[in-house]
C-alpha cells in the first residue's frame, strides 16, 4: 500500500477507535513493573491481543474492537500483524473476576533478536457495551517505552504488566457497575521488533509472580536434589552402583 494510503488507512482506524463517539482520550494506561505469570499460553489466560510482524518489518501494530455485537480485528499495517481466532478477542469484564483497580495487562513478548528488546509506542485499552457502544477510552502516553523480555523465557511466559491510574480505575468501575456486559479491548504498536508474537492477556495485578530461578541457582538446586535422592537411596540400602 502505498505511504499516503497507508496513513489515511491508520487514520481511518484510529477514527474507529477513538472517534466513534465523543469520548476524549485522556492518560490514563501506566507501565507497572515487569511481571512474570506462567504459563500464560492460549487457553490459560484471557489473551486479548496478539499481534506478529511480517517479513523483515519492524513494526507491529493493531486491536480488536467491538462493533454490532461481534468483534472486530483492525490492521494499521497493511501487512496484517494481528493474529486472528482466540488469539484476538474482546474479553467481558465480568469474565476476569477482578477490580478495575486491580486490573492487569500482561505483556508476553517474544524477541529472539540480539537485543531481546522492542519499545512499546502506544497502548490504547477501550471498554465497550457488548453491542459494541464506546463507554470509554484508556490510553498509554507515557512516550516510547523500551521492554526487554525476561531472559530464556519465550512465548508462555509474561514480561510486563500495566494497568489504570486510581481515577480512571474508578471510572471504568463505574462504567462495568452501569454496564454488566461492559467488554475490553485493545490496541498497540511496537518498534524495533525482530520476533513476535507478541500477546497481550487480562488479569488480576495481586496475583504471585512466577519465580524465574537463576541460572547459578538451578545448578545448586539440581545437586541438592541430586544429594537428596543419594541420601534417599542410601537411607533405603539402594545401591545403584
Ligand atoms: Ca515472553
Ligand atoms: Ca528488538
């Protein structure tokens, strides 16, 4: 496509996002933490969206939104970086037995590149009525942001989490206790991707993290099993010598 009709195209589709209805964007999405949950594969989490770059392309970009009661699958790239199906779905609120407060987006990156990072450029998170009406719009303006993925992990493993500033918790609370079938969905970008896919997944923030042992710390862990099951074997008079 060529760059004038790749810009109206991303124009249109920031119009069917933010400007379906009059709500003004404000900022309201922060970056928490790093955040390790796993597994955090398809069928464990409530994935929401999961986008993958095309070729030597080193962007990424898209959502899903809700429109006429189905959803809907934006590709502001015209080489098409979301993954559809299960992987790209709005998610009921209700669903995620959870506050707005206490409300999680993970971030599962997969970047084998050299540098095992990308830089998040916008993320927008937008609540809707399950027939698709915008009750509001969340978005990430926090400027670049460079996230490393954690080290030897992959897909199935979640590397970042952000959430909603105290206020607009608040307000999506309220929208959700106004609109029981209150719908999320998602829209991001990405520079400096060399892998993919890159999945974004709902979830509560007070959950335990995954602890990620050490490479050192796996070694001792192994020979003091190792000693453990000698000790067991000699306890028991087993030889298996
Ligand atoms: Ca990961
Ligand atoms: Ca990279």
């Amino acid at each position: 496509m060529p760059q004038i009709g790749k810009s109206i195209f991303t124009l249109l589709c920031l119009i069917a996002l933010g400007l379906v209805v009059s709500v003004p964007a404000r900022a309201d999405v922060v970056y928490i933490s790093p955040f390790v949950v796993q597994p955090s594969g398809q069928g464990v989490v409530p994935t929401v969206l999961t986008l993958q770059h095309s070729g030597n392309n080193t962007t990424e970009m898209g959502a899903v939104i809700r429109g006429n009661g189905v959803d809907v699958l934006l590709f502001p790239n015209p080489t098409g970086d979301v993954v559809s199906g299960v992987n790209s779905k709005t998610i009921q609120f209700s669903s995620l037995n959870t506050s707005a407060a206490n409300l999680g987006i993970f971030l599962d990156i997969v970047e084998p590149g050299n540098d095992g990072a990308l830089t998040l450029t916008s993320l927008t998170l937008t609540a809707y009525t399950n027939n698709g009406m915008v009750l509001d719009i969340f978005n990430y303006t926090g400027g670049p942001l460079l996230l490393t993925e954690t080290p030897g992990a992959g897909g199935g493993r979640s590397d970042h989490v952000f959430g909603l500033t105290g206020d607009q918790a608040a307000r999506l609370q309220a929208a959700f206790a106004a609109n029981p079938d209150l719908r999320l969905g998602l829209a991001a970008s990405f520079t400096g991707v060399a892998g993919g896919p890159e999945q974004f997944f709902f979830g509560a923030r007070n959950v335990p993290q995954t602890p990620i042992p050490e490479p050192a710390t796996m070694i001792l862990l192994g020979t003091g099993l190792a000693g453990v099951a000698a000790r067991v074997r000699r306890r028991r008079g087993v030889s298996r010598d």
